[in-house]
C-alpha cells in the first residue's frame, strides 16, 4: 500500500508533534477551519460552537502520544474527538436541564463535501477585511439587522449595507461562486 505525499507530510507533522508538542500548532492550522465546520454544522451556535472546537483541539494535544497513524486522514481522529465532544455536552445539557438525550445532537447526516464547503467558508470569511468580516459576523452569524448592525458600529444603514455587499461579492470572488444569491446560501 503506497501512501501519497499528502499522507507522508501529515504523518511526518503528526510524527513531529508528538516528539515536540510545540510543533502541534502546524496541524491546528491544518484542520482548523475544517474541525470548526464540522462542529458548526452540528451545534449551530457560535459560543458553543468556539468553545467545542477549543476542546476538540485541547483533546488532541493531550492525547497525540497515544494516536497510532493507520492511513486514515488525521481530520478524521478529530472529527470523532468533536463528535464525541458534542454528544458529551448534550448529555450534560439534557441532564441538567431534565430532558432526554436525543439519539444524535445536530444534523446526523452531513456529508464531508458539505463540511469541507463551510471550512471553505469560514476561512474565506476570516480573511475579509476587518470591517466587511465584521459585518457578516453581525448579519449572519449574530442574526442582527442592518439597523442593529449600524447602531453597534456607529455607521449609518447605508453604509453597512454597502460594506455587507462587498463582503459578499469579495467572497464569491474567493469562492468562485456564481451570483451573489449563492454567496449568501452558502453562508447562512
């Protein structure tokens, strides 16, 4: 079984991680985006989904002595420490709050194309402009109007608009997204 360059370059961070934890930080740049999608896609809540994605990470640090390489993508082993993250706070959710455990938290059936687009997307929008990111953060993310979005900025309705608009079109630009309709499905 031949492995293809891809796979020995993440197998030799891995291998390089685990001798000098301080070398983890190559793959978190890695597998960010595409851990945060994941847990996103399943949670559908900023804060929780910030603090999930931390854990998932804090877990895969302080377990990378015992992970064994087996072919298999390291997103993968990360996917499972998220998913496991995000069953164990629903348990405790439901626990706390007296309701049943839901047989899975989220939306079960997401596909890795469908995670792969919004880790596409996230990082996009990371690399905004700082007022244009902040606008979409606010618009989308934070479900604010144009008005509450102003008043917050201290810019006028106009003006945010203005700045929402070219947000959008810089990221159908990055994306190659046909038509700024799509540019605002694929981020909401």
């Amino acid at each position: 079984m031949s492995i293809t360059q891809t796979e020995a370059g993440e197998r030799a961070l891995i291998e390089a991680a685990q001798k000098d934890p301080s070398r983890f930080a190559e793959l978190y740049e890695l597998h960010f985006y595409r851990v945060y999608a994941y847990v996103a896609r399943r949670v559908g809540n900023r804060d929780a989904t910030e603090d999930l994605t931390a854990e998932v990470f804090h877990q895969a640090l302080a377990n990378l002595a015992k992970y064994e390489w087996r072919g298999v993508p390291f997103v993968a082993w990360l996917y499972r420490i998220a998913a496991n993250a995000i069953t164990d706070r629903w348990s405790r959710a439901s626990r706390e709050s007296g309701n049943p455990v839901p047989d899975t938290p989220g939306h079960s059936d997401v596909s890795i194309d469908d995670v792969e687009e919004r880790a596409a997307m996230f990082r996009a929008v990371s690399e905004l402009p700082a007022d244009q990111r902040r606008v979409l953060e606010m618009r989308f993310a934070e479900e604010k109007s144009i008005r509450d979005v102003a008043q917050e900025l201290g810019r006028t309705e106009g003006a945010v608009k203005q700045l929402q608009f070219r947000a959008l079109e810089n990221l159908r630009l990055r994306l190659g997204v046909k038509g700024r309709k799509k540019a605002v499905e694929a981020h909401g």
